[in-house]
C-alpha cells in the first residue's frame, strides 16, 4: 500500500515546474512545493478527505502563486495568509458534516446521493467537496452572492444526511 506522503510526492516535479514557471526562481519554486506538501499533509491530519489529490496539489500551488505574485508578498506572509483561509475553509468543511458521512460510507453511495440532489444543490457540493473550491470562487463563478453559497451547502448537508438516513433504513 503506497503512503499519502509517497502518493504526494508522485506529483514534485510537476508542482515544482509549476511553480518555477511562474516564480522564475528555483529557491521560490521549491519552498512553494514544500509549503504545498506542508498545507496538505496539515489538512490531510486535520480529517480533511481529498478525493482527487493532483488537482488539490495544484489548486493549493495556484493559490500560492496567485498571492504571492499579485500581492507582491514574500513566501512567509502568503503562507501565513493563507493558512489563515485555509483553517477559515476547514471550520466550513467541519461545520457541514459531509466528510465524516464520505468516511462513513463508500464514495459512490454518498456520489449517488449527490447526483440526485437538485442542480443548484449539486453543483456547490461539486465545486466546493469535489473541485476544491473556495466559497468565494463559487459565488463569482454562479454570479451568486457568498452567503447564498453557504445557504446552498448547508441545505445540501441536510439533503444528504436525509439520503443517508433512507438508506440506513432500508
């Protein structure tokens, strides 16, 4: 069985030329992909469930790199910043519950769920759980205010756990 840390360190090289395209400095480049690892084995500790590890690697590189460039920041404070929105996310991600129903149950039982769920209801739940999106991000792509986002999540938390409960009784 291959490891989380041996299953991130598959993708390094493509972080790393990520960042460096961007950065144009190999010591920026490699600090970020150190920060990437370190961002994710935190929230990996911290109960987070990454159903698609490569495109989370990424998503995590492109924010760095879009902070660090378009604030003018150094590493150390983009980091800080970030690890600020990130525990922000992961409250949000707590407070919804659907990770421990994804621990609980197979993945495609609870997708199963999900894919019957109403499209607005369906596609923050895909975008946020799924793709790894901030709330933000979400709003600004479904031309929908950030609170009507949070609405829809929390509305589909109570959609799925009522699916989970139907099926734990049948």
């Amino acid at each position: 069985m291959v490891s989380i840390m041996e299953e991130i360190l598959k993708h390094e090289k493509f972080l790393y030329n990520l960042a460096l395209n961007k950065t144009r400095s190999p010591e920026q480049a490699e600090d970020m992909v150190q920060d990437v690892y370190l961002i994710t084995l935190v929230n990996i500790n911290n109960g987070l469930v990454i159903v698609n590890l490569k495109s989370y690697l990424v998503r995590i590189m492109i924010n760095l790199i879009g902070k660090s460039i378009v604030k003018g920041k150094n590493l150390e404070e983009t980091y800080a910043e970030y690890k600020v929105e990130q525990e922000i996310e992961f409250q949000i991600q707590q407070n919804l519950e659907i990770d421990s129903l994804i621990k609980s149950r197979k993945e495609s039982e609870v997708r199963k769920i999900v894919n019957i769920l109403p499209e607005k209801y369906r596609e923050v739940i895909d975008k946020f759980y799924y793709k790894q999106k901030k709330i933000k991000k979400i709003a600004e792509e479904l031309e929908i205010g950030e609170s009507n986002v949070k609405k829809r999540l929390m509305l589909s938390r109570e959609l799925i756990k009522e699916g989970v409960r139907k099926l734990d009784d049948n």
